[in-house]
C-alpha cells in the first residue's frame, strides 16, 4: 500500500482543514492547490466534512484530499465511502488500526509516546502522526526518537507553525508536518482565497 508520507513527496507541509460550509470546499481546495500544497486533510468534525471530500474529490482533481480526526472503524468508512485518499487518526487503537488496515486506504495512525511507536512498529506500521506535536516534546523528542528507532517516520501536527515548521522538517525521521496557519480565521470567514493562497505558497517554499 502506498504511504501517505509518500503521496504528496514534493509537498513539505499537510493544510489541516476544518471546513464549517461544504460550498467553501473547491474553492478553499483550489486556493491550496494553486500554492502547491495538494495534499489536503479534511477532518471530521464538523457535519459538512464528508461533502466537502466529495466535492473535493470530483472538482479538484490536482487535490490529494484525505479525513483526519478519524477515530472510529465507522468513521474510517465513511471517509473511504466519501472518496477519501488517505486516513489520519491523531492516536490509535488496535480496532481501529484493524479498520484503518481493511479500507485499503492509505493511513497515517497517530502517536505521542515512544511506546505507542514501538508498538506500531511491531505491527508493521512505519509512517505515523505525531500529535499534538509541541504538546508531546516537539522537535527535541522526535530528535531523540531517531536514533532507537530510525525505521519511523512522521509528520508532526499540533502547534505547528511557519517558524517552528522549518526545525520539523530538518529532522532526519520528519517527511512533512501538518499545520493550520495557512488557513487564518479571518480569510476563511471573508473568503479570502487569494490569502489562503499566498500563505499555502509561502508554506511549499518551506525547505525540507
């Protein structure tokens, strides 16, 4: 199965979308594409996330559009049902690995403890989440991670942010980070997709 670390290669930050309004969905995937972040998680927290990977899905076509906030076997089908390219969880449970698995969806099962990562590892799990990442030890833990256990890769989310994204992504175990800060308040609320634009751009000139 292809790795959702590996999706979107050129890409060094994930867009982590809460999308309130479905009909805001192209228009916000398109902005993010044009910046060159295509690879896009919608998560599932509000009513309208699974129309939104939909209409993603049929209408954007350069979009790489996956669910995040999955944290059920329900919720992993309806996001695959929904035309999900790919799963993140922000932890995981051996039920909905077994989900996540049976999708033949590409996942990104999340961790924020060594022992949750060695216990992936063990079942054949390398690429992770890490979440929430500045909470759980940012770049000084996951720094120290690499060495035990240089198998695991991850993307790092949680208080992510334009500064800090640059130290993720120098670590050798770090293939891209996931981040909200290109998607401000004020510019989703006045449909500002030429702003959400202009920071998706700034955030792919990130250097990996």
């Amino acid at each position: 199965m292809t790795s959702v670390l590996d999706l979107a290669p050129a890409a060094p930050v994930v867009p982590v979308v809460v999308i309130e309004d479905a009909a805001d969905a192209v228009p916000l995937a398109r902005a993010l594409v044009a910046g060159g972040l295509p690879l896009i998680e919608v998560t599932l927290r509000t009513p309208a996330a699974l129309d939104a990977i939909r209409a993603i899905g049929a209408e954007v076509p350069e979009a790489v559009v996956g669910a995040g906030t999955v944290v059920s076997a329900a919720g992993v089908a309806n996001a695959a049902g929904a035309g999900a390219r790919f799963l993140v969880s922000p932890g995981w449970t051996d039920g909905l690995l077994d989900a996540m698995r049976g999708s033949g969806v590409p996942f990104l099962p999340g961790v924020s403890t060594t022992s949750e990562v060695v216990a992936l590892l063990e079942r054949g799990v390398t690429d992770m989440k890490f979440f929430p990442a500045q909470a759980a030890g940012g770049v000084p833990y996951l720094r120290s991670l690499s060495g035990p256990l240089p198998q695991a890769r991850f993307c790092p989310t949680g208080g992510v942010s334009l500064a800090s994204a640059p130290a993720y992504l120098a670590l050798p175990n770090v293939a891209c980070v996931g981040g909200t800060w290109m998607l401000p308040a004020g510019a989703l609320a006045a449909r500002d997709w030429a702003r959400v634009e202009s920071l998706a751009r700034e955030a792919a000139a990130l250097a990996h």
